[in-house]
C-alpha cells in the first residue's frame, strides 16, 4: 500500500468585473474530488476558458506545500478573457486519504 493524502477542492466565481459573455454567474462553482473527479452541479456549466485557467493550479492545491510557498499563500485565479474579469477562488474542502496504487 502507497498511502497519500490530497486535499478535494471547490472553484467559486467570486467576482466579475466587466460583462459575463460565457454565462456564468458570481457563486457558480465546480468541485474536485477523489483526485480527479471534476463535479460541476446540475443544471450548471463552467466555461472551458474559465476551467483552463485554474486547471494547471489544481494538482498543486490538492497537496501540502510548503508554508512559504506562494501557492500555499495565493487562492485567486483570473479568467483569461480581459471582458469579463472573472475571478475564481480555490478553496481546500476536505483532505481525503488514497492508495496511490489504485490511481494511474
């Protein structure tokens, strides 16, 4: 057994400062559990514009980091489309235990 802990995490809309071509809403929000398990709510949609900015930062949000380093610090992630000045905020829900040999 290959035992590891991971953090699930929610991505929440928490402002957007200009006009929201894409639909989305403040409040709007996906989860990402059992390390790679993306749940958006029914009846909802998250733009992919939206997703491919913050999906990079999300195998780093599921780990410990190091206290000093800044992804440890920073939660904030902007939408890249400059109209919409949508930003989203990462949020560590629940640490879950793995078996890393039940995972690719």
């Amino acid at each position: 057994m290959n035992i590891f802990e991971l953090y699930d995490l929610r991505v929440t809309v928490v402002s957007i400062e200009g006009r929201s071509v894409c639909g989305m809403a403040v409040g709007d929000t996906f989860e990402l559990t059992e390390s790679s398990r993306l749940r958006i709510p029914p009846g909802k949609h998250f733009c992919i514009y939206a997703l491919s900015a913050v999906l990079p930062l999300l195998a780093a949000k599921q780990r410990e980091l190091a206290a000093g380093d800044w992804l440890e610090r920073d939660s904030l992630v902007a939408c890249p489309d400059p109209d919409e000045r949508l930003i989203m905020k990462i949020e560590r829900i629940a640490k879950r235990t793995m078996d890393s040999d039940d995972l690719t």
